[in-house]
C-alpha cells in the first residue's frame, strides 16, 4: 500500500481523473437527451443508473485488461487497413450515435407531441439499453486512454470513481440547461453528430485529435452563452416537440 501513495500516482492520479471528467462530458450529453424522454420524476432515477451503468462498464474493462488490449489486434484487412475490434466498436457506436442524433433532431422538430396517438412510450428499460449500448463504445475508449497514462489498475479504477461522481453532481444541472435552452438541446445533438463522425473516422484508422473536437464545443458553447445573455428574448423561445408517454 506505501507503493500506491507515492507523488507520482497522486499526478496521475489527478490527471487521469480530469482527463476521464473530459472524456465524459459526452457521455452526459448523451445521457441528458435520452433522459429527457421520460416523465420528469423518473429522469433523476435513470441519469444516476446510466452513469452507475457507465462507472460499472469501466472498472470491469479495467478488471479485464488484457482483453481490452487485444482488441487492438488485426482481425482482417479492407483496402490495406487493418481492422481491429476496437475499430468495428467504434464504427458500430459512430453510426448508432449518428443515427440517434439524427432521429433526435428530427423528433424534436418534427416529431409528434407526447399525447399524440401515433407516440409510443419511451420505456425506462428502453433509455437504460440506449445509454448502455453508448457506454461501452464511450468506456472502452476511456479504458484504452487510462492504461496509457497509468500503469496501476487502482490508480485507473479510483480516477474513474471520482470522474463519475463528478459527472453525477453535475448531470441534473448540465441537464435543466440544455432543457430550458432549445438551442442548446439542438447544439448538444449536433454535438453527438460531431462525435459520431469521429468515433467512425477513428474506426477507418483516421484518428481526429480529441482537443480539436472539444476546443470547436467550447468554443460554439461559449457563442451561444453569450447569445442567451445578450439576446434575451422578449417571446418565449422555440417550443421542442418532447414525444414521451407517462409510463403507467
């Protein structure tokens, strides 16, 4: 135990846990969204099961390292590239993450009211296999990152803990504001958009910098604060259409 608390640790430690509370800003996002699509009293429930679910994916891929590295072995080859698992993970999760934003957005402008005949219910267990399947994809590339900055699987499990209590501190209120702002909740879907492009440009061996990626969220988040705070709207903003059924 004298070897774990040692300076060394305690930076990678911090840093590990910084860069996971980062990497999971899109995970919350996600999250916020698909949350969003059930009655108020039960988003709470479901946005601390879905990062329960996401700390939980991540120490067991810690737990299982090993497997995890062998994902980054050749499986076959297409037009000279290699495939590996992680890379059909990454393209599966990239078009998923694609498509749902994609469906998302048209839902929200085009979509039917909730109460409308033709909505189906979004279920609890619905959202849960939603925010699982994106949990893995998000997990494993947060995994592959942490064994490449620490070497102690306790370093990397504890910095995981402390991202996702992070992460759920701040879920409700990230949350409540991207809901009170339209234009936030379609910035936050184009968001998805961005990172699916990514996740599947990586997939193809096309590796996009993430700090280029966060740096252009930043940025247009920060525009569009400035916008709310400067352009205060006399009217009520833009209604979103919210296509959910009150579970019975």
């Amino acid at each position: 135990m004298t070897e774990l608390f040692t300076s060394a640790n305690a930076i990678a430690l911090l840093t590990l846990a910084g860069l996971e509370i980062v990497l999971g800003i899109d995970n919350i996002v996600f999250i916020s969204i698909l949350v969003a699509k059930l009655p108020a009293e039960r988003q709470a429930a479901a946005r601390r099961i879905g990062l329960l679910l996401a700390m939980g994916m991540r120490i067991a891929l810690l737990l299982a390292i090993s497997w995890v590295m062998g994902l980054t072995q050749p499986l076959f080859a297409i037009l000279e590239h290699a495939f590996t698992g992680r890379d059909l993970i990454l393209l599966v999760g990239g078009l998923f993450l694609v498509a749902k934003a994609t469906w998302e957005i048209h839902d929200k402008l085009e979509g039917s009211e909730h109460g409308a005949a033709s909505v189906k219910a979004a279920s609890f267990g619905q959202v849960l296999t939603q925010i699982v399947l994106l949990d893995v994809v998000f997990s494993l590339d947060s995994v592959i990152t942490a064994v490449g900055m620490a070497s102690d699987v306790r370093i990397m499990i504890a910095a995981v803990v402390i991202a996702v209590l992070v992460m759920m501190v701040s879920a409700a209120s990230i949350s409540a504001f991207i809901e009170k702002h339209p234009t936030m909740k379609m910035l936050a879907l184009s968001f998805l958009l961005l990172i699916g492009v990514v996740l599947i440009a990586d997939g193809f061996g096309q590796h996009v910098s993430k700090g280029y990626i966060y740096f252009a969220m930043a940025f247009s988040l920060f525009v569009e604060i400035l916008n709310i705070r400067i352009r205060r709207p006399i009217e009520p903003p833009v209604h979103l259409h919210q296509s959910y059924v009150s579970e019975p």
